[in-house]
C-alpha cells in the first residue's frame, strides 16, 4: 500500500513534469530560450535549463514560500526555484538560519540542499522579461500554482516575497472562502484568517534591488522567517507534533543555531 506521503510526492512529481513541459506563453518561452542560448560572461561553459522552472521542497512542508517567477540567470539556467543567483543566496541563508534548510547555499540542482517543512514556489514559473509577466501570463500559469497547493496538504503558512506574490497568496486565500478585503503588503504584515486557512506573511522580495539599497537587511527577514517558524509551530496539529516526536525530527533550537553561528530567533 502506497503511504499518503509517498503519494504526495509522486503527484507532485506529476506536477513537474507537466510545468516543465508547458509551452502555453509563447512569449516566455522565447525569452528563455534565448537567455539561455546567450548565457552570461560569468555562467561561460554552464548548460542553461530554459524550461519552466518547478515548485521545490518538502511535500509535507507546513511553510510555503512564494516568490513572483524564476530569475533568468539563477532558476532559468539552473532548473530549480530560487537557486544560483543573489535572491537565493539571500533566502536560502534565512532559511537555513531559521531551521528550514539543511545547508545555507543555494547554487545547483546537484548541491544537496533539503528544504526542511517548507516549499519554494511561484506564480510564474518561465523567467519573463524585465521581471514583469504579463496579466494573461499569470492567469495561464496560476493552475499549477492551485494543482501544487492541493498537493501540499500540510501548509499552515504563506510567506509571500514581494507584492505580486502577496497578491497571488490574497486571491488563492479569497478562492477558500477568506475575507481578504482588508489584506494590504506591508513588510512583516501577518494576517492570520481562522484555523482552517493558512496565515499570511507579507516580506520584501530580496531581490538586489532591494538588497542593496538597505530596503531589505538580513536581520529584517530573519525576523520575518521567525515569524514563519512561530506560527509554523502554533499552527501544526498536534498529531504531526506528536508523529514528528516519535521519529526523532526536531526543529532547531536557539542553542542548534548559535553554535552553527547563526541568528538565533526561538
Ligand atoms: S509561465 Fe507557466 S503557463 Fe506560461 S509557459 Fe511558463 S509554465 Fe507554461
């Protein structure tokens, strides 16, 4: 008999193949393609994926983290969310701070990165020009972003990285039933909507742009995945508490992370 998590990962497997298959948006399909055929000076001799890029992660994550589309030099020419650019070095060393990455580096699909109870996604999954898709691009592309939610069966928790991908989180949370007329981004906001929807935490994408003006620091998004990691913790039934105890798993302690010398956030 096939475990319920082990069907999870096969849909999700699924799900991938289907995404990286897709040709729907002709437009950035070319895009990356061409990127990809060009290259950058700096990525000389590395063969670019300039596919569509899927969803990475736990499939039991209780965190879902949701950025706008994949960058046209990190996860268009390395195959995975949020891998071998800035934005992912600036993320995945947050993450692995708060407990939710087994290594603080982010660079290639072969890396041995594990997220841990969280997943990577985005509403766009073809890098688009100048970062901007299209309003007809996110309406064609927004069924895998709901295929892989209902997959995902654990989220407790939306962390939305820029204000396109809060506004993708406010109209998946609005299709559930929520009342989202009162959701504004604002770094740090956390709207919580009742216990049987996720919460929503709003964070500046960390994109360079924002990084290297100061518009984002790192301690302003450790803050924000410590809020993750408290509502994480407060939200998650106590059967998987109870399960996650007999297995041994543990989140990272305060004690864990300074020793690894992290920020401790507990
Ligand atoms: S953006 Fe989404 S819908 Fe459009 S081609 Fe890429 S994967 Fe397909």
């Amino acid at each position: 008999m096939t475990a319920p998590g082990a069907a999870r990962v096969d849909s999700l497997t699924a799900l991938a193949r289907d995404i990286v298959a897709c040709r729907a948006c002709a437009r950035l399909r070319r895009h990356c393609e061409a990127v990809a055929a060009r290259g950058k000076p700096e990525f000389r001799g590395w063969t670019y994926w300039g596919r569509p890029v899927p969803g990475f992660g736990d499939p039991e994550a209780a965190l879902l983290v949701v950025g706008l589309a994949p960058a046209a030099h990190g996860g268009n020419r390395t195959g995975r969310m949020f891998t071998g650019d800035g934005s992912a070095a600036w993320l995945i060393r947050a993450m692995y701070r708060a407990g939710f990455a087994n290594q603080p580096t982010s660079e290639r699909r072969d890396d041995g990165l594990r997220l841990l109870g969280a997943y990577m996604t985005a509403p766009v999954r073809c890098a688009p020009p100048d970062n901007k898709p299209t309003r007809a691009e996110f309406a064609r592309c927004r069924p895998f972003l709901r295929r892989e939610i209902a997959l995902l069966g654990r989220v407790r928790v939306y962390l939305a990285l820029g204000r396109v991908a809060f506004d993708a989180c406010r109209e998946l949370l609005g299709a559930h039933g929520a009342d989202v007329r009162g959701l504004r981004f604002a770094h740090g906001a956390v709207y919580e909507l009742g216990p049987a929807l996720p919460a929503l935490i709003a964070s500046y994408h960390p994109s360079r742009q924002n990084t290297n003006t100061g518009k984002l620091t790192e301690a302003m998004l450790d803050d924000v995945f410590a809020a993750a990691r408290g509502l994480v913790d407060r939200r998650r039934p106590a059967e998987d508490r109870r399960a996650a105890a007999r297995h041994g798993a543990r989140i990272a302690t305060a004690g864990d992370l300074a020793a690894q010398g992290g920020r401790a956030h507990a």
